[in-house]
C-alpha cells in the first residue's frame, strides 16, 4: 500500500471543519493508513475523498511528512490531559507528600503502556478502548478500599478547555460515571503496592485489547516502581 503524507487535521480545522468532523477524519485516515480502505463504509469513504478536495494540493516532494508519534495521538493527549489535571490539582485536594492518588498512578501506567507497545490508534483501536472504562472502575474500586476516598471533579478541567478551543473530548469515566467523584488516595507503601499491581495488569490489557497490537513481538515490560 503506497503511504500518504501525514494526517492534515490542523488544515480542515483552519478550513472550517467542526471538532467531531475531524476527530472521524483522524481515525479514519489512520485506519486506512493501517489496513487500507476496502473496510471502510461507503460514508466514511465519502467523507476522506471530502477531506481531500477540500484540502489544498501539497508540493510534490519525494519525502513523504513524518507520522505522528504515539504522544501526538489523540487517544493519548487525552488520557494525558486527564492525569495533567489531576496532578495539578493535588495540593489543593489536600493529597499529602506521602500519599498518591489512584487515579494518576493508573493513567500513568496506561500511558505508559501505549508508549511501550505503540498501538495504531486507528479506528479499530480506538473502537477497543473503550473496554478499558470498566477496567478503570474495576482497578480504581479495589484502590477505595485500600485508603481513604475523597471528591475529586474529573470534568472540571476539560470544561475550562471546552470554553478555550474547539474539543470533542469527554469524560474520563465514560456516560454511565460521568458525574461520579471518588477519588481514592493512598499512602506511599499502598501506593507501590497499588502501582506494581496496575502495571502487569494495564500492560497485559493493552496487549490484548488494541488489535493493532495483535502481531506484537515485543516481550512484557521491564517491571519498576516508580512514575517517569
């Protein structure tokens, strides 16, 4: 399959094209990136070949742009943005320095699992991801009991951002826990205790989940005990 140059989101968003319009294109483009078009619906098919008239003609080069780096991929800003919001706002929930937050230990080793293993986060992957809301809840209700449990706002800061820019964004716990605030905090040994636990589970996880990963040859992470 000939590769194209990389996704022009930013440029349909200067042309116009609303948030949800070009979230679909990005994880249509990777998609077909990965596994081509013949899987597509005819729709989809027909927004791409939109995209691409309205988009102005590149220079003819014979280097193709770079793609994006699994940080640069929507899935993981994401999941970033959420556990930047929750680091900042530690001192004002009260969060002791020997204590950590359940929440912010699982989101860094699920980012640092997409790092790892560096799924596609195409449509198809993107679909899977879902599954890891339950896996989320499951992890973080275990944490509960385990520590003290605070109030914690997990939509206030993507509030702020949908007041700054155009997002598409949502919540981090899904519709179904959209409203919900429990916030479980642990103590430092806990915390190690809780961190070592996520990681073999989140990496197995996503693993398995993303089928982009299907094929991987990469053997399980290097085990270690504490954040990047």
């Amino acid at each position: 399959m000939v590769k194209e140059e990389g996704c022009r989101s930013a440029e349909l968003r200067e042309l116009g094209w609303s948030a949800e319009q070009v979230r679909i294109y990005e994880e249509l483009w990777e998609y077909r990136q990965r596994w081509g078009a013949i899987n597509l619906e005819r729709e989809e098919r027909l927004l791409l070949r939109k995209a691409e008239a309205a988009l102005p003609k590149r220079p003819t080069s014979s280097r193709g742009a770079a793609r994006k780096t699994i940080k640069e991929k929507t899935h993981h800003r994401w999941l970033s943005f959420h556990h930047e919001a929750m680091k900042a706002s530690a001192e004002a929930l009260g969060i002791g320095a020997d204590e950590e937050a359940a929440w912010p230990i699982l989101l860094e080793e699920e980012l640092r699992a997409l790092e790892y293993y560096e799924p596609v986060l195409g449509l198809p992957d993107t679909l899977k991801a879902k599954l890891f809301l339950p896996e989320r809840e499951r992890l973080t209700a275990e944490a509960a009991s385990l520590g003290r449990v605070i109030s914690y706002d997990f939509n206030a800061a993507l509030e702020v951002l949908k007041q700054q820019e155009p997002t598409s964004w949502k919540s981090l716990r899904g519709d179904e826990r959209a409203t919900a605030t429990d916030y479980p905090v642990l103590d430092a040994e806990t915390a190690r205790s809780f961190r070592a636990r996520v990681q073999r589970e989140i990496s197995a996880f996503t693993r398995a989940t993303y089928p982009s990963l299907k094929d991987s040859e990469k053997p399980e992470p290097v085990e270690h005990s504490q954040p990047n």
